[in-house]
C-alpha cells in the first residue's frame, strides 16, 4: 500500500512498512514465559460483604525478551448462606459480567468514535468465570489511588465524580437510541420493583444506623 503524500511533497510514503512496524511492536509485547506471580489480598476486612478481591501481580518474559510485570484485581464471590440469597435478589455478579464485558466495551468504542481522549472512567475486564469471578487491570497500577470511603470528598472530589456519571448517562443514552442497548439490559432495581425487598433492606439499614449512633455516639 503506497500513500500519496500531502500537497507540496514530492514523495509517496509506503504504508507497509509502517503496519509491518506495528506488527512487529505488538509481537514483541506477547507474553511469553511466566517469571513469577504474587498474590495479596486488596480490601481490608470489612470492606465488601459480597466479594474478595486479590491483587495479582504477574512477571512475564515478552516474546520481544524483556520483563514485564502485570497486575490484575480478581474479584470472587463469597458463597454460602445468607449471602447467597442476597445475590440472588440482586443478581449483582451476571449484571456485573454483562456490564464489564459487553456494555463498557461498546462505551469505549464510542469514545474512539468520537476521539474522546480522555482518560477511561473504568477498568478493563480481561475476563469472568459464571458467575464467581470477574477478573480486570489494576488501575492503582497505572497510578490511580482510591478514596477512603469512611472520609468526606473534596469539592474538586465530587465534582469529578459527577462529571464521570454524566459521562457515562451520555454514552448510555446514545447506545439506548441506537439500538445497542435495550430497556432489558437496564436491570433489576430492587428499590422499584422490589418493594416487600426494599423494606425488609431499608428497615434493617436503618436499625443498624441507630444501634451505631446509641453505641458509637454516645
């Protein structure tokens, strides 16, 4: 493939060459041989009452020769008794396998669409087992950090967080009027059409709320 250079140049550009060089670079970024695996937990005790997340990291040989590490987080759900009603009610890990895997995909195909070079507001699945496992990028990796959930945001905080939503009611409302997106894939919200569920939950929040003001408070 031979490209006609812009006006004024006197030269044509081979393009195969470049795609060969691609080629080539994402050769060399296979991974080869595995060199070395670590395992930790990532949330503290405490912090989800429905999953486990691990911290993989990875050291992998590349197929080009040099080392490189990965790390991934691995989200497992924690089966067994009352917890397994609970996520059958809210049928949390098939609409999170649905929404990393197939909805994200197609938001961030919409951003190449459109050139949004902005950062990605989520991270990215490399897989799931049905239903107990979803495994995606460690973005504390790539130097993202997270928010201590027990302490208030700042303005500046907040306000990245309400640009993200709005970001993502953009892209959803763009996929739902193309057709990609169906009124199906807006899920079960328990707080709508779960009424006798919503109040056995609420009542329960809100008696936990008051045991913790009496004995935490004062």
């Amino acid at each position: 493939m031979v490209c006609k250079m812009a006006e004024g140049s006197e030269h044509s550009l081979d393009t195969n060459w470049l795609v060969s060089l691609l080629k080539k670079s994402f050769a060399d970024q296979k991974p080869s041989v595995v060199v070395n695996t670590e395992v930790s937990l990532a949330s503290a005790v405490g912090e989800n009452f429905l999953s486990t997340v691990h911290r993989v990291k990875i050291t992998m040989l590349l197929k080009g020769g040099r080392r490189k590490r990965f790390s991934f987080m691995v989200k497992t759900e924690i089966p067994g008794g009352k917890l397994d009603s609970v996520m059958g009610v809210l049928n949390t890990f098939p609409i999170e396998c649905k929404v990393y895997t197939i909805i994200l995909p197609m938001m961030g195909a919409l951003m190449d669409e459109f050139d949004d070079k902005r950062d990605s507001i989520w991270s990215n699945c490399f897989g799931y087992r049905p239903y107990t496992s979803l495994v995606m990028e460690d973005l504390s990796f790539e130097g993202y950090t997270s928010i201590d959930r027990t302490k208030w945001q700042s303005i500046e905080q907040a306000q990245i967080v309400l640009r993200t939503l709005a970001r993502f009611h953009a892209m959803s409302k763009i996929l739902l009027a193309r057709g990609l997106l169906t009124e199906d894939d807006r899920g079960h919200n328990l707080f709508v059409n779960d009424t006798k569920t919503f109040r056995v939950l609420f009542s329960s929040t809100l008696k936990v709320l008051s045991n913790v003001i009496k004995t935490k408070w004062g």
